[in-house]
C-alpha cells in the first residue's frame, strides 16, 4: 500500500517539533538539525540566522526583527562560546564584565569576550551587535556567571579595568563602588595578588572622589604593607557624583537613583511654565473625562490595538456585552478597549484624591495595582488570562519590542519600584515627576504586558498634581514618543523625551 503523502503543514509542523526538541533556549546549531528541516523552518519564517551555522527559532510574524535577537542575544553567546571554547575556558572582559555587574541591561553593541585558545577575531551579529574575541596569557581566574555566561567577578573587574571605562561610564563605577556587597578587603587582596599599581591608585582616587574617604584609606594602608606608595589618582574627566552617601543594594535600584538625580536638571530646564495647582476640582475632573475618547483612542492604538472612535462608544455607553454576545467575547481589541475605560475610572479615583490634597506618589503606590487589576479585568472574567496574572508584579523576563534596553530582572523588580515610589514622592517638581515617573515605569516594565498604557497614567496623575492639563500622547507621533523613550533607555538621555512629552502637553493646552 503505498504511503500518504504529507501535506506542506504536516511537514513544517514536524520540522518545527525537530527543531524545539534540538534548540537551547530558543538557540539552534545547524549541525543538530536535518537540512530539509532547517531550509523548511528558514523559508517559513520560523528560523533566523545568527551567523552561520546558527540560528534563532523566532515567529514569522516577527519577521526577523531585533526583539528576537535581543531577548535571544545573550542565550546565543553562552551557547556559542560554551561551544565553540568549552566551559571555563572564555570569560568577559572586565569592561564588560562591570557593566553588567553595575547594572546596565541594555544590549551592547559590542561584547568582548578573552578566551583562553587562540582567537583574536570580531563575529558580526544581527541588528548592529558583535563579538570581539581575544587571546587572553593572564585568564581570568575568578568567575561568576550572568545568564549562564563567563564574566569576571566584581572586584577583579574592578582591578583589571582600563583608564578610558572611568571616564567613559563613570556612572557605572560610581553604582559598584556604592554596593555593599562590594568588600574592600576583597579588592585589596586582587590589587596586591594583581600587583597593579596604577588600578590602585585609580580606585583609591574614585573612592576618595566619590566621598568614601575611609575606603580610599584603607585601600591605601593594606598596599601600604607590601611595600606600595600609592597616591590618590583621580580617574573621572568631569563627572559630579549623584548618589552622596547612598548604600546600594541593588545595581538596578541604584542606578534608578542615579539616573533619577542626573536626569531631574535636565527636565527642568526644559519643564514649561507651571500653572498651579487646580482649585476648581469639579471642572477639572469633568474635563479629564471628556478627553476619554481621545486618550483610549491614541493610547491603544500606540501599543497596536485596532480600536475605532464607534467601538469607543458602545463600550462607554454599555452597549458592548461580552456576557451575551459571543462576537463580543472573542474581540481582543473591545476587551483592551473595556479594559482601559476601567483603568481609566480607577486613575479618575486617584486624581480626585489628588486634587483633595493627597501626596501623588503615595496615592500611586497605593492605586497602582488597582489601576492594573482594572486594565485586564475584562480578559480575567473571560477566562483569556488567569487571574493570578494581574497579581503583583511579572515573575518572569520581558523584553520590549525592537529596543536595545532589556528591563532589570524580575527579582529586582520590586526594589525599583520601592525606589520609583520613594522618589516620586520626595519629588517636588510636578513636571519632573510626569517626566521620569513616565521613564523610569517603562524603563522598570514590572508588568509582563500593560506598561506603556500604566506610564501615560501615572504621567497624567502627576501632571494633574501640578496643575497641568491631563495631556495624550497622539498616535500620530508614536516613533518619536518611542525613539525618545529608547534614547533615554539605553544612552541616559532624557532630554528628547522631555521636550517631546512639553510638546504634546502644549499642543493639548492649545485645543
């Protein structure tokens, strides 16, 4: 009897099974996998080279694009390297290694990685990144791991750092020697193991800079015993340090601090006049309200929900019924649109708390996950989303489409916000606190999904604590909005998101 033919899906349907039961962590070595599979999954979409011989399983409706590869980045370099040189036998480099260690998530556009084989050799990458392998006679031999990849150990980068990385990321250096897991003791014994006499008059001189006197010395003192003058160098060009006495805990929590300090003098040079704050709260609630329409339309439609004006309406005047019509139920555009009309009342709450005197940053982190259970309540009484999704904080990585800027991990998550909160409310310009609790909330993303539409409320609610007018960010100017947000994220700049966030509140107030 002769046997049935496959048809086209049946056979990509089995190539892609061959393909996830050969993949680590989404990473594919062409050598594991028939060609027949690997030229049907390429042709389908469902795989991405990397460089050849390797491949990232993705979605065709991603087309390639950088998500992807930044979420898939640093799996692939683990992969390759554990490969390509064996476990133990690669490391990064220090300035790689400390970038990490002080916190900084975004994706490079440039790892370098010593190994101890023969190597010597940049390998291009996807989306603008690559990989500088060295040869390196004095292998690292005090290693921890990030995300599964080599990478030195705080104090030993410290020590083997180059006098261009303390003036290139002096934020970087100011947020590690801040941390109090960092032992002086520790970085002594690497110094004088090292024998390195200009890395210890540059770290005794960053010490001394950044107000740690008493490090500065004691770094000082234990050289001192093996027989080492050390004077005090100062390695920073013209920075101004921004944490004072803060003791770190987190690298991710730290640097929110940082950036929040350096950041707040740039947004009020920009901040426009401030009106005061509202007396009359009625006509300012009523006027929040009639922005409805305009503020659900643009705010989904940026985050790529296909939601019209009508649909808008039915849903405001109770027409749409999910319980009752099945048409209804399956609309994953209504239900966001239903969605955000509940979050929607629940701010309007936290503004007529505002406008009765409330601190604003107390009054979000109260409200906040009120807001949040709100936004997906609809897809929760559906039974699309489990309701201990909307409880608390993500549990897992999230990466945001096509940018560099990869959100701390899930187990520092609540300490930024706790970070985010305390901030807003010391904060007392109201425009600083629009501007950067809008940032540093997406720039945290303590949600899996929800983030953008959470940041435009929290940026309202402390728009409104300072008397400006509830302001939408306009569909029409998503990739600046979004170019603005990627610049601060991944360069420290805030300044175009500043600017951009006066422009929209301006062209509102002209309406």
């Amino acid at each position: 009897m002769a046997k049935t033919r496959k048809r086209p899906h049946e056979l990509l349907a089995e190539s892609l099974r061959n393909a996830k039961e050969t993949a680590r962590d989404c990473v594919v070595r062409s050598a594991n996998l028939e060609r027949r599979d690997r030229e049907r999954l390429v042709d389908s979409g469902f795989l991405t080279e990397i460089i050849r011989g390797w491949y990232l399983l993705t979605s065709p409706d991603s087309g390639g694009g950088s998500t992807a590869w930044f979420g898939g980045f640093w799996a692939f370099v683990r992969h390759y390297l554990d490969d390509r040189f064996g476990k133990g036998n690669y490391c990064l480099s220090a300035e790689s290694s400390l970038s990490l260690h002080a916190g900084d998530t975004s994706i490079p556009s440039q790892i370098v990685v010593l190994t101890k084989k023969a190597s010597n050799t940049t390998i291009d990458l996807p989306h603008g990144t690559s990989m500088l392998l060295l040869t390196d006679k004095n292998f690292p031999d005090d290693i921890d791991k990030f995300n599964g990849v080599s990478r030195m150990s705080l104090p030993l980068a410290l020590c083997r750092l180059t006098a261009s990385y303390f003036q290139k990321y002096p934020r970087n250096i100011e947020i590690v020697l801040k941390m109090s897991s960092l032992s002086v003791a520790e970085v002594s014994r690497v110094l004088l193991r090292l024998e390195t006499i200009a890395s210890a008059e540059r770290i005794v001189g960053a010490y001394k800079y950044l107000g740690e006197e008493n490090k500065s010395e004691q770094v000082q003192k234990d050289m001192s015993v093996a027989g080492y003058m050390i004077k005090e160098v100062n390695p920073f060009d013209s920075y101004r340090p921004k944490l004072g006495k803060s003791r770190l805990t987190s690298p991710y929590a730290g640097r929110i601090r940082l950036m929040w300090s350096m950041m707040r003098e740039v947004v009020v040079d920009i901040m426009p006049s401030t009106p005061g704050f509202k007396q009359d709260k009625t006509n300012t609630i009523r006027i929040i309200k009639e922005t409805y329409k305009q503020d659900a339309y643009h705010s989904l439609s940026i985050e790529g929900y296909q939601v019209t004006e009508e649909l808008i309406s039915k849903i405001e005047s109770g027409e749409w019924d999910p319980e009752s019509s099945e048409e209804d139920r399956r609309q994953k555009d209504a239900m966001a649109a239903k969605g955000y009309l509940n979050a929607f009342n629940e701010v309007i709450e936290s503004v007529v708390k505002v406008l009765s005197g409330d601190d604003p940053g107390l009054i979000l982190s109260n409200d906040l996950q009120s807001w949040y259970r709100q936004l997906f309540a609809p897809l929760v009484k559906a039974n699309l989303l489990p309701a201990e999704k909307v409880a608390g904080y993500r549990n897992l990585p999230v990466y945001i489409t096509n940018s560099r800027h990869v959100p701390p991990p899930s187990s520092a998550v609540l300490d930024c916000m706790e970070v985010l909160f305390e901030l807003l409310e010391k904060e007392e310009n109201s425009f600083v606190k629009a501007v950067l609790g809008h940032f540093v909330f997406v720039y945290i993303h303590p949600y899996m999904d929800g983030n953008g539409r959470m940041g435009r409320f929290i940026m309202n609610l402390m728009l409104i604590s300072g008397g400006y007018n509830w302001t939408v960010i306009r569909t029409s100017n998503r990739d600046r909005y979004m170019e603005s947000l990627e610049q601060a994220s991944t360069k420290e700049d805030i300044s175009k998101f500043a600017e951009f966030i006066k422009f929209e509140l301006e062209h509102w107030n002209d309406v």
